[in-house]
C-alpha cells in the first residue's frame, strides 16, 4: 500500500517519511498500528491536519462569498427589472377595479400629505398605500388636495401632462385643484409638500406612477 503525503513543508514532509521508512523496515511494507500511532503523534501530522482545515476553510469562504455574489446580482437584477410600472410592456395591464381611482360619475380624489422623508401621494380607493401605482379612467374628474391643513403642495408632470388643465399642480390644506384625465398612458410624475408658507420643511421628490386608461 503506498501512502500519499500532503504538500507539507520541508522539515514537516521529512520527519513523517522516516518514521514510515522506520516503521516498513521494522515491519513490513505496509506500516501496523503502533507505527499509525508514531505517525499521529508526530508533529508533521499536525501540520497536516492544519493544511486540511485551511483548505476546508478557503473552500468554505469561497462558496460562502460565491453565494452572496449570485444573491446579490438576482437582488439587484429583480429591483433593475421592477422598478417602475411604466417601464413594462404593457403597464395597463396592472390595472384592476381595486386599484381604479374615481369613475365617469364620481372624482378622484387625491391626498398629498408631507412625509418625514419625502411627499406621501395617496389616491381615493379602499387601503391604499403612500405613493403606490393607481389607475384613472380618462374623462374622470380628480381633486388634487391635502387632508392636512397646514400642508401646501406641488405635482409635476413635466411637459408631458395627461390632465386639463397641463399646468403644474399647486394647492394646498386650504385650496384643492381639480383637473380632468384625458390622455391615456403611464406616467411618473414629482410630487413634493411643504408647510404652508415657507420652503423650509419641504419634503422632497418622491417619484409616484399613475395611469390614464382609454
């Protein structure tokens, strides 16, 4: 039986193969147990050992890392992959009658209220959330307003404006805007709030989506 040494260093590598040469010559060419026994208290198999669990440890970190690396690409490519609505094929198609603000015969209301961090945007329809996607038919009348009365604020659609009138939307805890949606599509738009009166306290950009439906 041959046996196979570990890449050891020198002085390591050369006291193991004495005491096997010793042990073969003194009993045969396959080593007994109490040669088994020289060898495991021989320093060079404590250097082995060591070199075992340094290379159990290397393969161990580097699966570890190869597994937080393909975590954080999926991570990464899925936030990539969703972060807007608008960017889909077909975003019209994430509209349902839960998330449809107002009708032909009833306004959509809109409330934007100054978050910590930025402008909380929240339309009129049964638990709905800061900022989330909704949808309103075109011909639909929306109020644009403020639940807290303190609150004044601003919502942009750049030049690309799918309500009547196209200007920008100013109101604020005292005075509502409303507008009518009339070009069908997917938009993001800016929204900020503010203490009425002055900038300072102005929540700013949260970059909500809405979508006109035919």
């Amino acid at each position: 039986m041959e046996i196979e040494l570990l890449p050891l260093p020198g002085k390591a590598r050369g006291e193991l193969t004495q005491i096997i040469s010793a042990c073969r010559r003194s009993a045969g060419a396959v080593p007994q147990d109490p040669c088994f026994a020289k060898i495991a208290r021989s320093k060079a198999s404590d250097v082995a050992i060591m070199n075992i669990q340094q290379r159990f440890n290397i393969w161990r970190v580097s699966f570890l890392l190869s597994g937080v690396v393909l975590l954080g690409c999926a991570t990464a490519e899925a936030q990539k992959k969703g972060k807007y609505a608008c960017d889909e094929p077909q975003p019209e198609n994430l509209c349902n009658a839960a998330n449809t603000c107002g009708s032909a015969s009833s306004a959509c209301t809109i409330d934007i209220r100054r978050g910590a961090n930025s402008a909380n945007v929240k339309p009129g329809i049964p638990n709905a959330k800061n900022n989330q996607l909704f949808c309103i038919k075109a011909g639909t009348a929306v109020v644009w307003m403020s639940s807290n009365k303190n609150n004044g604020f601003m919502v942009s659609f750049g030049t690309d404006s799918p309500f009547d009138p196209d200007d920008p939307i100013m109101g604020g805890g005292k005075r509502q805007v409303t507008t009518k949606a009339v070009t069908p599509g997917c938009y993001k738009y800016d929204a900020g709030a503010f203490r009425s009166g002055t900038v300072k306290g102005m929540s700013g950009g949260s970059k909500p989506e809405l979508i006109i439906l035919p």
